[in-house]
C-alpha cells in the first residue's frame, strides 16, 4: 500500500531519474555497520549528477554531515560491497571507497543540493526508508521465528 502511494507521488512530477531506475529505491538500500544507508553512487544515480559533483557538495557543506549521517566505507566494507552487488563492479580497482549516506544524511543532502529536484528526490528516498523500517517493524515476531527455527 505504501508503494503505491509513492507512485501516485511521482506522477505527479518526475523526480530525477527515479521513475527511469530499473531498480527501486528500496533495493538500494543496504545494511552497513548496523544502519541502513544509500551508496553515494546509487543517490548521485537517483539525484540526476555525478557522484563527484554530489560528493563536493557535502564537503563544501562537511559541517551537516557528522558520521551519524555519512561515513566512507572501509576497504572490507568495500570489498563487501562489490561482492555482492554487481552495480558496483567499477569500485573493485577504485583508489577511494565510496560514502554511504544514513537517512538523515540523504534529508541533508536536499539542503546541499538546493534544487527541486533533490527535495523531491529526497523525500522519495526518505519514504522508502520509512516503508522499510514500517515492514521490519511490522513483521519482526514472523523473522524471530525463522530464526528460532534455524537455530533448531
């Protein structure tokens, strides 16, 4: 239910590149140090700019992102990261890890970007944030049983 009042939402206007995305925002989100963050490259995608473009406007704005919001993945991170997610098969030989973005680090990057576009953007990536945190919530008593019974 969710879902679809999300794309009610972006009929009303196109947000970037979301409605061309063969992947939805949802599924670029990942799980990082116990948090739940968007890749760099994977927002500058969704935002419609380069990932360098979108990465110099943070650190002309460093002040708004504190760890809490934005971290630089280690090289196991990664080497995680690419192991797993073929779209990111460019960072294997890459000289510097990419930043991911906690939900509070993606409703600061509208602040930095100043466009429509990125306040749109944001808000969509917010709410997909939000319908996963809604879901885990709302089935965590079905995941605690899977586990209970794995550990049989």
């Amino acid at each position: 239910m969710e879902k679809n009042q999300g794309k009610n939402q972006c009929n009303a206007g196109l947000v970037a590149n979301c409605d061309q995305l063969k992947m939805p925002i949802e599924n670029r989100i990942l799980t990082f140090r116990g948090k739940p963050v968007m890749i760099d490259r994977d927002l500058a995608e969704l935002y419609g700019v380069e990932t360098k473009r979108l990465n110099e406007q943070v650190k002309r704005n460093i002040e708004r992102f504190p760890e809490s919001f934005r971290f630089q993945l280690n090289d196991l991170e990664r080497y995680e990261l690419v192991t797993n997610c073929d779209r990111f098969n460019g960072l294997k030989h890459s000289s510097s890890n990419p930043f991911a973005f906690t939900e509070q680090g993606v409703a600061m990057l509208s602040a930095v970007l100043k466009s429509e576009t990125a306040i749109r953007t944001s808000i969509r990536i917010i709410e997909a944030f939000v319908a996963m945190r809604n879901f885990l919530l709302n089935n965590a008593s079905i995941f605690q049983r899977i586990e209970s019974i794995e550990k049989k």
